[in-house]
C-alpha cells in the first residue's frame, strides 16, 4: 500500500517508518527531475520528525518501577 497520500500526522510509527523507507529507495534509484526529488525530500523530512516525536513521547512515558517498603513506586523515566 502506498503511504503518499496518507496524512503524516495520522500515521504509526511503523507506518511511517515504511514510507520513509519507499522515498530513500525513490531518491536512491535516482531518474527523478529536481522538483519531485524535492517534494519526497519535504516528505521524508516530515516523516522523520514524526517519528522522531513518537520516540520522544514513548521515552517520556517510559517509567521505572521501584519496589519500597510502601509497595511498587513508580517515577519518569530518567535519562
């Protein structure tokens, strides 16, 4: 399935990743004019930072659980 027409924001990480994957192929195949080669590269583009904030916001829920004398404790995610 083609990912071209499907808005960034509303894809999965692996969705994303898929058709970030189609455009490298694309761009490396070459055969392609200026114009278009740009286009994919925007799309890549906003296809990289949209996985990139789908990383960042699973580090952030990442917890660590702790047991303690109270019971099982959890705290953020360090880094």
């Amino acid at each position: 399935m083609s990912q071209e027409n499907i808005d960034v924001e509303n894809m999965t990480f692996e969705e994303a990743m898929a058709a970030l994957e189609e455009l490298v192929k694309k761009l490396e195949a070459g055969g392609i004019d200026l114009d278009e080669s740009l286009g994919i590269y925007e799309r890549a583009v906003a296809l990289r930072n949209h996985c990139k904030k789908i990383l960042d916001d699973g580090q952030r829920r990442i917890q660590k659980i702790m047991e303690t004398p109270e019971g099982i404790q959890t705290s953020a995610f360090e880094e």
